[in-house]
C-alpha cells in the first residue's frame, strides 16, 4: 500500500490511535468501517472488561485527563462490544478515557461498537496483513500498535500470533515515536529501518535537519549511528563536570564551616543539584548548629 492511498472516512479516523500519522496506514481501514458503527451512549451502560490486563490506573493522570475531556471532550472513542442478552456494552479498548470521562461529570461518551465476530475478524485481518510481504515498516507498526491499542494485546501476544519476537515487535512499534518527516520516510522507503532505529528519542529538530543529508549522502546505518554517538559526546562535553561545579562553591563552603565550627561537605553532579552534609559527633552538637542554622 502506498502512502498516498486513502483509508478510512474522515468520520471514522478516530477509529486509529492517536500517535498514527494519518489513515493511509491502517491496513484494516475498509473492514473498520464494514464492522463498526460510531455513535454516544450512556456511560451507564458501559462496563469494564473482566478481562482486561490493565489494572493499575494512575489517579493523577486520570484528573488530568479528566480536565482536558471536560474541555475538549472525548476525542478518540472507545471501542465497545454488545455484552450477550443485555443492553451493557462492554469496553474493549479506551477504559482510561471511559474512567477519566466519569469523573470528568461525563453522562454519555462516544463509542465505536464492534460485534465479537467484527472484532475477531479484524484480528485476524490485521494478522493477515502483518504477516504479507508488501507491507512496509511503519503500516506494519501502525498494525501491531492497533492490536495493542484496541485489541488490548501485549507485545508477547502479538509475538505469538505473527511468529516473531516480542523485541521485534516493540522495536517496529518504536519508530512511530519519530518525527512525522522521518515517518514519511520510512513509508515511502527513502529511509530504512535501520537509518531510523538510532534517531528514536533523539532531539527532534535534529532529526528533521538530519533526515535529507542522510538520504541524499546514502548513509549506512551504521554510520547514523556512529554519528548520533558522537553528537551525545559532544553534548556531555560541553555540560559542566560535577568537580566544576563542586569548585564554585568552595569559598562558601569554608564560610559555612568557620560559622558553624563544624566540617561541611558539598556534593553535585553534572547539572548542577547537589547536597549540603553538615556532620556533628553528638545530640548536643547538632542541638548547637541547628541553633546557629535558625
């Protein structure tokens, strides 16, 4: 598939996670639509899955997200199936918008419904697509991050179902933490998998100034690497040694111990943060510094 092809509706490109690019790269984007319907629902009828791996559901990051729904709404919505002889539907991917949508006063929230049979189909289309040989690398990522996503499955199970590592499949889904131009890149196969691997996490607008000279000089993906190696050196070069700094606050040191006739120590690192050790060698000797302290 080429990235210019067209996907899913505009209406339905919420339907993709959030960190994809654009729709052109979900592979299931013309099943999305034959099996699922977008509409709201009471969030009284929507229940938890049982099964659900996640458990632990940061309280802090949940207000937050709290506070940007009650702002924006619910932006992306979540995927929910019928539950057999009832009117509860049950949430198969976004329990963390449906909790966070709750306390941000929410009544009703918008849901992507999927029947059992809808969702096993995508699945499996999804698995079908992951393991043909025309896809490329980030329409393979865009696929394994959707079976995490909104199949709820772990980088083991996906592992498992493509017949590769759980390594493998973490790395592929890591390139879609990169600039949008160096996504572009890999999708129209300009830049390879291995030119891209050593620029994830790495400053952004580096990248961006570094992706054309790459290209254009045919760099080896060794050679990206080497380069980025060297680019941290010169960063830890320039930052300050936890001795500099340490230095500039030797004439105050002395000052603290003359004032509180005691040996006093300072620590630090790179950055700057550091601590003040005050030692004394009794109760009563740390009663008399604090005094002096106070």
């Amino acid at each position: 598939m080429s990235a210019s092809k067209k996907g899913l509706g505009r209406g339905f490109e919420s339907l993709i996670p959030t960190q994809f690019l654009d729709d052109s790269f979900d592979t299931t984007a013309s099943q999305e639509q034959k099996v699922s319907e977008q509409k709201t629902l009471p969030i009284s009828k929507l229940e938890a899955n049982a099964d659900q791996p996640r458990r632990h559901f940061d309280q802090v990051a949940l207000e937050e997200l709290a506070a940007s729904i009650k702002e924006y709404g619910v932006i992306q919505p979540i995927v929910v199936t019928p539950r057999e002889g009832s009117d509860i539907f049950e949430i198969v991917a976004g329990e963390r918008r449906f909790r966070a949508s709750k306390i941000a006063g929410l009544t009703e929230i918008p849901v992507v419904i999927r029947s059992m049979s809808g969702q096993k189909q995508l699945e499996v289309s999804l698995i079908e697509n992951i393991q043909r040989r025309d896809l490329n690398t980030i329409e393979t990522a865009t696929a394994y991050a959707k079976l995490r996503d909104q199949f709820n499955l772990s980088a083991e199970k996906i592992a498992e179902r493509v017949h590769k590592s759980a390594s493998a499949v973490i790395n592929t889904m890591r390139l879609l933490k990169l600039p949008k131009e160096a996504i572009l890149a890999l999708a129209e196969g300009t830049l390879t998998e291995g030119q891209a691997r050593p620029l994830i996490g790495q400053d952004q607008k580096l990248i961006e100034e570094l992706i054309p000279r790459i290209i254009a000089e045919e760099w080896s993906a060794r050679k990206v690497e080497q380069y980025m190696v060297n680019v941290k050196k010169q960063l830890k070069t320039a930052e300050p040694t936890s001795q500099e700094i340490s230095q500039q606050y030797e004439s105050r040191i002395e000052s603290l111990k003359t004032h509180l006739k005691t040996d006093v120590a300072i620590r630090t690192n790179a950055k700057g943060a550091g601590n003040i050790v005050i030692k004394f060698k009794s109760a009563d000797e740390f009663e008399r510094i604090q005094k002096l302290l106070s």
